[in-house]
C-alpha cells in the first residue's frame, strides 16, 4: 500500500525508501555505484548514448549536478578551467563560477535563470541538504521566484574561440529505474541553435 500511494503520488525513489523505514518495512531501492558490476550494462547505455551525440557536447549527472560521464566533444572548453573545479566537476559549479565557464557565456544571466528554475523544483520535489548549500551559494542572488518556462527555447551562448556558439539542450533520464543511482542520473545533450554553431562543431578538426 505505501508502494502504491508513493507511486500514484509520484514520490522520488528516496523518499520512499524513507516511507518505507516509517512504517517499519525494509528499503525497497538500493543504490549502487555506477561503476560497479551490476550496473556495468546501464553505465555502457550511457557512455553510448554520450559518443553517439558526438560531434555536439553531451554530459551525464547526478541529483547533485556533478557530472560523472562526458564525451569527447565537451573537452575543448575544459581547458582554461581552474582544476579545482574539474575534480570533482559540478554542472551549476562549472557553469556559473568566474574560475569555470561563466567567463565565456554571453547571456550568463539567462543561463542562471535557467539553472535556478530547474533547482527550485528538484528542491520542491526532495528536500536535499547539499542542493540546497549549492542554490544558496550560486542561485539565490537575484531570485524572484518565478519558473522559467519552455526551457529548451532558450539557448545557451558561448564565446569560444572567436566564434558565438549558440546551444539549447534535452535530457534524457533512465524509463522506470529500480536502482537510486539511475534515478538520479540524467543526460544532457546539446544542439546546435543555428548554422554557425552546427558547422563550427562539424568541422574535420573539431
């Protein structure tokens, strides 16, 4: 029965599990590591699904943002990162700090917007301590409350390399995971908004 109402009620797989523990029953979802045996064949899904987007950027991340798989084509704008934010490498962190890409990013206050919207309502959904130390560092400053909507119309604009880099994003979650660590875990691929951007990424060198 509490299965049932947490699922009608769309309840995250963690805060289940703490429903569970209230009524006396045992987690029903485990967590395990990414890189361990067991979830060898979902971690291949992604990595595939990362190089196949190749030659656009694409990352995967957890609840935290920190990014746990990219591919080839995010490693350019990683150069002039400060190597405190690489290790390990948070999405919010890398995007928004002036030691990580927010140097580069022409429409960074959109960019932010963005990010705030998209952390309020994971917030909403599952109280998380260590999200919440993050939005109050990088996110509460400026915020009006309001939800960005249409999200994937909002392009993010990149100055790199002499060249104005105009990406929108989708992600893409594991379909009805049983495991924490694939609930958690999103992929993020970027596009190309406009001709520019496409050919500066198709390219033979890039």
């Amino acid at each position: 029965m509490v299965l049932r109402l947490a699922e009608q009620l769309d309840v995250p797989l963690r805060e289940r599990n703490a429903l569970l523990l209230a009524a006396g029953f045992a987690p029903r979802y485990a967590e395990t590591p990414l890189d361990s045996t067991a979830l060898s064949m979902a971690r291949a899904a992604v990595d595939r699904v990362l190089r196949a987007h190749e030659p656009y950027p694409a990352i995967a991340f957890d609840r935290h943002w920190d990014i746990v798989l990219t591919n080839r084509a995010v490693e350019p704008f990683l150069v002039g990162v400060a190597p405190e934010l690489l290790q390990p490498m948070n999405l919010i962190r890398l995007g928004l700090d002036p030691r990580g890409l927010a140097p580069l990013v022409a429409n960074l206050g959109d960019v932010r917007n963005v990010f705030r919207s998209r952390v309020r309502r994971q917030l909403a959904a599952a109280p998380n301590p260590r999200l919440t130390a993050l939005y109050a560092e990088l996110l509460a400053d400026g915020d009006t409350g309001e939800t960005v909507e249409a999200e994937v119309v909002i392009p993010m604009v990149i100055r790199f390399e002499g060249v104005e880099l105009q990406l929108f994003s989708t992600i893409t979650t594991f379909g009805t995971p049983l495991d924490l660590t694939l609930n958690d875990l999103a992929v993020e691929a970027y596009y190309p908004a406009d001709a520019e951007t496409a050919a500066y990424f198709e390219r033979p060198t890039a």
